[in-house]
C-alpha cells in the first residue's frame, strides 16, 4: 500500500504544490521562497521520513503570513489524504528533542479531532526573512487540515532559531512515530476516527 498524496492549491495570494511519500526516508525538495521556513521544512521532512516536495509561489511582498499559513493548509491537506483511513497505524507519537539550550516536546494524536496546543515565546520579530509568529500559524494550519491533535511546547530556550528548529524536530519525530503503521484495526474503543 501506497501512502502518498499530491495536491496543488491557488488563491490570489499563493500557489502551492504538496507531493509527499509518508513511508519514505525523509527525501526533500522545498522552496517557499523563505530561507528559514525551508529550513524547518527540510527538518520535519528528514526527521519525519517523510519525503517532501513542497513549491510555494507567495505575495511575499506582504510578508510571509499567507505563504506559510498556506503552505500548513496544503501539506495537511495531503497528509490526511496519505495516511487515509486511519487502520493499523500507531496513532499517537511524543517527543522531545534538545537543539543547544533549547528544549522542544511534542504529542500528537492522528485523531480526525484537529486541535493545538502551542505554548513558545520568542523574544526576536524575526529570524532571518521568517517572523517568528508564523510557527504558530503554520502548525495550527497543519493540524486543522491533517486532523492531528497537536500539542507543541518550547520548555525553555535562548536562542530563537534553537527553539524553532526544537519545536519542528520535535513534531517529526512524533509524527514518524505515530504515523507507523502496526497492523490491526483503527486503535479506538468506537472503532472508527
């Protein structure tokens, strides 16, 4: 079985197209036209061992709201198409994951109950072409369009960047962990997600 998805999306502010190989070894090809946020993306592909390709065109001469909102919209979009019915994966996935002085958690539930839970402060605007507010939107658009229910937390940390990169990392390898399929039926007392 298969678990891959493609999916393009075009509003009046961007264009995105999504191609994404859940059983994959992490394989990536991102350009959303923000040095940074490719970086993250790169990050949760390697640690996820999810193979990306990920093309964004944006109004970046707004800012990079709408291109990486957008972007979390999509690449859920075409994780839930991936991971289809739910059957016999693992389900839920944790982690924590150091980067320096920073510490990331993560745990999540493939659920069909999209929700998050961002709890991070960050003390820079931005980091490098990236505002730093956008985590949070990127993985509210992530969860509410992949059905996750996404908790995120930066337990402590310095350094921008390090507390991104913690938070990003973290949620790969929860990902990874929950997305394992393990045989059976839907792991569920109702029998259904």
């Amino acid at each position: 079985m298969s678990r891959t998805a493609e999916i393009s999306r075009q509003t009046r502010e961007t264009d995105i197209y999504v191609k994404i190989e859940l059983d994959g070894c992490g394989n990536n090809s991102i350009d959303s036209g923000i040095g940074f946020f490719d970086h993250m993306l790169t990050a949760l592909a390697v640690h996820s061992g999810i193979d990306m390709t990920i093309k964004v065109k944006g109004d970046l001469y707004v800012d990079g709201h709408h291109s990486v909102e957008d972007t979390g919209i999509v690449l859920g979009q075409a994780f839930k198409q991936a991971i289809g019915d739910m059957k016999g994966i693992a389900r839920y996935g944790t982690a924590f994951i150091p980067m320096d002085e920073s510490l990331g958690f993560c745990c999540l539930d493939i659920s069909n109950r999209p929700f998050l839970v961002f709890d991070a402060d960050f003390t820079d605007m931005r980091i490098g072409e990236y505002d730093s507010c956008l985590t949070e939107e990127f993985f509210r658009a992530f969860a509410y369009n992949a059905g996750i229910t996404l908790h995120l937390k930066c337990e402590y940390g310095k350094n921008d960047h390090h507390k991104t990169e913690a938070l990003f990392k973290a949620a790969a390898h929860a990902l990874k962990e929950a997305k394992q399929l393990t045989g059976g039926e839907i792991l569920s007392t109702k029998g259904v997600l």
